[in-house]
C-alpha cells in the first residue's frame, strides 16, 4: 500500500499506491528525525511513523507540511511530540477550509473519524527558514507558490534534494493556486542544484532528467495558456476548450495514474474564469438554459 524508497544517505520517501501517488519523506539526522508531509489514509502515515519507530529508531521533532491540502497535511497528528512548521497562509487555510472539509469527510468516511487536525507551531511567510540536523545534515525552506498560495520547498543541501510539495506534480495543477506564481517557482527550481526532485505526487525526478522535467511544465502551462486565450474568440468557449485535451497540452492523459485528463480540465476551467470572471459558455449549457425557460 506505501511504497519506499532511499533517495539518498538522509532522505527516505514514502509513496501512497492507492492515492494519487502521493509523497511523504522522512529527513534522518543522528539524534532525530524530521517528517516532510504525510499521507492521503491514516493507515499509511501510520505504516510511515512505524518506520520511523522500528527501522531507524529516531524521534521525530518536526513535522514539515509543503501545503495545506488533506492528503499532506492530515496525518500530522501521528506525530504528537513533533513541532509542525509551515507557511503561514497553511494554517489559516487549514484552519477554515481545512476544517470544514474534514468535518465532511468525517461524516462519510468512518477512517477519518479520529483524525485531528493540528496546526503548524512554528510558521514562516517569505525569505528562508534553516533547520539543522547535525552539521551535515541542513534543511532550507522557502515558499514555493503557485499550486496553492502556502505552498513550500524543503531542500537538503547536503544531499542536494528538494521536497517540491505539490509546486512540482507530472502534471502541473493550479486550479486553486495562481499560474504565475507557479511559473516562478518552476523557475526557481530550476536553478537549484539537485540530485533529486521529489514531486508532490509521482515518481522521484533525477538529475539528469530535472531540467527536462520543468521545461515540459512551463511548457504544458503556456500552451494551456494559449488555448484559453484563443477561445475568448469563439461565442461558445467552452465547447472549443473541451477538445483541447492533456495530450494537445503535450502531457499523457496516462499520468498520476489516470487522473490526469480530470485535473487539466479543472486546471482549463479555473484559469479561464480567473482570466474571463465567469466558466467558459458551452452550448449544451445554452440548450438546457433554453429548455428550462420553455
Ligand atoms: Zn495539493
């Protein structure tokens, strides 16, 4: 159900098989260990946290979350001794939507029952926040918006690894954060040495393929740009935007495990009405509309 993986001499990742390939990781020093997200189910954080337990035996002091969103964030609570550190737009956002969404899944989900939400103890908003583990082992936060607006980078210097969050997926996704935004923290990625990118979701990028990586993204969003920008042409924009697919935007529809076609329509529609102010028009719509008048 969690893959794992060493990624390099301090870093493990945990990946969920049954979520959207999430990622979690855990940073090792020689005393303690930090934990960077959590996973989608309560039963795969705790398979992370018996790791930590039974295999290497550390305790963990700080729980990094990349961003507010359920499926990283919600299993903080497994680690009780931990200090949580985020942006500071993450505990406001988990604190009102966070919480909202949660009482919802309560009511359908019996496993979320005893999740409880905690709130970062230590937040940061812009510039860098250092954290050492012993003197080889030093972790840089930084924001990484664009994705969502809390959004943040871990990166181990030593090991020249970054933990992305979701500013970096197979697919880009910004239905809810700001496409420009992500465009610069693609960028600023870009200029980091790395041996590994560990993306939000999906398989651990390498260093040989990491600026290739970020150029089919900032690609995959300006053609996406594009075809939005064409359709306000068309008195039905939607129906034009409906045959641009995740493969004319030069991504697999194959991606995250099928879900990718879903996230690049939601990905279309919300930057169009963050562009237009309304969703794109389609005919159908105007046919219902019709109909219902009648
Ligand atoms: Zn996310």
């Amino acid at each position: 159900m969690v893959l794992r993986e060493r990624v390099s001499e301090h870093v493990y990742l945990f990946q969920s098989e049954v979520y959207a390939q999430v990622n979690a990781g855990v940073i090792v020093g020689p005393k303690w260990a930090v934990v960077v997200d959590t996973l989608a189910l309560p039963e795969e954080t705790r398979t992370m946290r018996e790791f930590i337990a039974r295999e290497l035996r550390l305790p963990v002091r700080y729980v990094i979350l990349t961003h507010y969103h359920a499926d990283h964030s919600w299993g903080a609570y497994f680690f009780p001794g931990a200090l949580v550190i985020a942006h500071t737009a993450c505990r406001r956002l988990l604190d009102t939507r966070g919480r909202e969404a949660l009482e919802k899944v309560r009511q359908e989900e019996p496993a979320y029952q005893r999740v409880k939400l905690v709130l970062p103890h230590i937040t940061f908003d812009t510039g860098e926040l250092r954290l050492r583990l012993d003197p080889k082992v030093t972790l840089r936060l930084f924001p990484l918006p664009g994705h969502s607006e809390d959004g943040i980078g871990v990166y181990v210097e030593e090991d020249r690894v970054l933990f992305a969050g979701d500013a970096f997926m197979p697919l880009p996704t910004f239905m809810e954060g700001d496409v420009d935004q992500l465009v610069s923290s693609l960028k600023t990625m870009a200029k980091i040495p790395l041996e590994n990118l560990i993306p939000g979701h999906g398989q651990v990028v390498l260093r040989g393929e990491i600026q290739d990586a970020i150029k089919s993204n900032l690609k995959y969003i300006s053609e996406v740009r594009k075809y939005v920008r064409y359709s306000a042409r068309y008195r039905y924009p939607g129906d034009y935007l409906g045959k641009v697919t995740v493969e004319k935007c030069g991504k697999s529809p194959a991606l995250l495990g099928g879900v990718a076609p879903h996230l690049h329509r939601r990905n279309i529609w919300e930057f169009f009405r963050r562009r237009f102010g309304v969703y794109p028009r389609t005919s159908d719509e105007e046919e219902e509309t019709e109909v219902e008048e009648a």
